[in-house]
C-alpha cells in the first residue's frame, strides 16, 4: 500500500495480509532455493522453483513491494550462505539481483501476468548476475573465453534452466488456476 501525504514524501506501507504473505514467500522462496538440482562449482544453482515464490509478491501486490520483498530475501541470502569477494558485489548479487525478482509486480493487472511477470524477473535477475560474474568473476572464464561472454554464458546454464521448468510448470492449467486462487487470497 502507498500513501501520499501532503508533504510530498511518499510512505510505503504493508498491510499485515501483505506481510504475512510476504513473509510466507520468502521462507518458500528460501526453503525451495536450498533444494537444489545442480549446485556449480563457482556459484549459482537450479533450484526447486524458488524464483517463482520469489516472484509471487511482486505479482500480487505490484513492483514496490515485489522488489522490497526481493531485497529482503537477498539479504536473507546474504545472512545465511553469502559468497562475498568485494563490497559491491554483495550489492549487485545480493540486492539488486534478488531485487529484480519484484519486477514481475509490473505486470500484476495484465493477462497472464504472472508469466510476464517471472520473465521480467528472470531476465532482471539475469542481467545483474551477468554484470556481477563479468566484473567480479571473471577471472574464472573458461579457457578462451573472455569473461563477458563467459558471464553471459555460465548464468543463462542456471538461470534459464530453473526458467524453462518452472515457465512449463506455469502452462499447465490446474497450476495456473492455483496462482490466480493465491492471487486472489493475497489480495482481497
């Protein structure tokens, strides 16, 4: 919920429902991100759906909260099992990539929001672990590989492979049936 006072500055605020259903997310999000398919070696894993729980805030409650709640859930990430090499890496792998989980809040009105929606996440995610393995993982690159083209690489293996399941998972009817149902729980 935004409010608007009159002084100009903008008061974001969460309802209990919405903290609730937030915090529900993220301890799906956290628990299934620790079931991984495949761990590699230097980072990064296909998980059991956790960025589609990740998402579900932003998808209920629009892109303010969905990136809050993404934040949050980086931090949580940061806490418990962090990766750090330079300060500003915690930055983008921790902040700004789970942030950008919340972007699937633009598409919350639109048809199929929610497949919108986990794709606009996915690829903002995406873009930020990129940026960070070119900058601050690139001395791993592949033999022959410069470390951009390798970043790109090395995060679509993970990224895109948890993406294609869970967007499959996402186009059988009964589970989209049951995102509508949690849609609607969350925000009536």
């Amino acid at each position: 919920m935004i409010n608007h006072m009159s002084n100009e500055k903008t008061k974001i605020t969460f309802s209990a429902k919405q903290l609730a259903f937030c915090a529900a997310s993220m301890a799906l999000a956290f628990v299934l991100s620790n079931i991984k398919v495949f761990k590699f070696p230097t980072g990064g894993s296909i998980t059991l759906l956790s960025m589609l729980v990740a998402c579900l805030p932003g998808f209920w409650f629009g892109p303010i909260v969905g990136i809050i709640t993404g934040v949050a859930y980086g931090l949580l990430n940061l806490i418990v099992d962090p990766y750090i090499l330079f300060p500003a890496q915690v930055i983008v792998d921790y902040i700004l990539a789970f942030g950008a989980l919340g972007l699937s809040g633009f598409f919350k009105d639109s048809k199929y929001g929610l497949i919108k929606g986990y794709i606009a996440a996915v690829l903002g995610r995406y873009v930020f672990a990129v940026i960070s393995g070119w900058i601050f993982f690139g001395e791993w690159a592949w033999e022959g590989w410069n470390p951009l083209a390798y970043s790109l690489a090395y995060n679509a293996i993970y990224i895109f492979a948890e993406a294609a399941v869970t967007l499959i998972i996402l186009f059988i009817p009964p589970v989209r049936d049951v995102m509508n149902r949690l849609k609607n729980m969350a925000t009536e």
